[in-house]
C-alpha cells in the first residue's frame, strides 16, 4: 500500500479534486463558449472533440491512479482494467469513425428523442 501524501498541506484527494473541477469547467467551456472570451478564436466542431478527449483522458487518469489506487498496483492489473477501454476505442471507431454518417444517421432506436430533449 502506499504512504498517505500530502502536498501543500493538503492530502492527494484534494488536490486530485481541485484538479477534476478545473478540467470539468474547461470541458464544460468548451462546449458552451462559440469563441474564446475574449478573442476572435472561434472554436471548431474539431477542437472541442480533441478537448473532450484530452481531458477526459486526464480526468479518467486522475480518477483511476488516485481515487482507484490503481497506480500503486501491480501493472497486471492495469493491463487488465484497459481491456474495456480498448473495446470501447473499438466501438467507437467501428459505429461513429468508419462510416461518413456514422454519427449523424444512427438507426431510431439508438437516438434520442430530440423533441422531447429540446422541450424539457
């Protein structure tokens, strides 16, 4: 098992927290904001996808080392809990990248009903 760590004064969950809320609000930043406040930067379709992605890896690395404790165990083990995120890098390739409409002309039963999304 590992040593409690403290940084600051502050244990790692803290911190670990601090930093999850930081990202959270970039991510949500990103999704929200047209252009960065500010500029005339105008943010693409594209680079809120590769914000999503590179925080979501940062958030999920944070959540799984930490608050898991998966980064004092044996490599084994997380050789093992990436299996899933292998199959779902895979899914997500197969359905939404491999086709041009992957995304966009999903059969009925597996989209959600906007008029009901848009009126709530």
């Amino acid at each position: 098992m590992g040593e409690h760590v403290e940084f600051m004064g502050k244990d790692i969950y803290f911190w670990n927290f601090i930093v999850l809320m930081f990202f959270t609000l970039f991510e949500v930043g990103a999704v929200f904001f047209e252009v960065i406040p500010g500029t005339d930067i105008e943010i693409t379709k594209m680079s809120v996808w590769l914000i999503l992605i590179v925080v979501g890896i940062i958030k999920g690395y944070g959540i799984t080392a930490f608050f898991m404790h998966l980064r004092d165990d044996p490599r084994i083990y997380t050789r093992t809990a990436l299996f899933p995120v292998l199959f779902v890098l895979l899914m997500l390739w197969g359905i939404g990248l491999s086709n041009p409409a992957g995304v966009t002309d999903l059969p009925s039963w597996c989209t959600p009903n906007w008029d009901y999304a848009e009126t709530r």
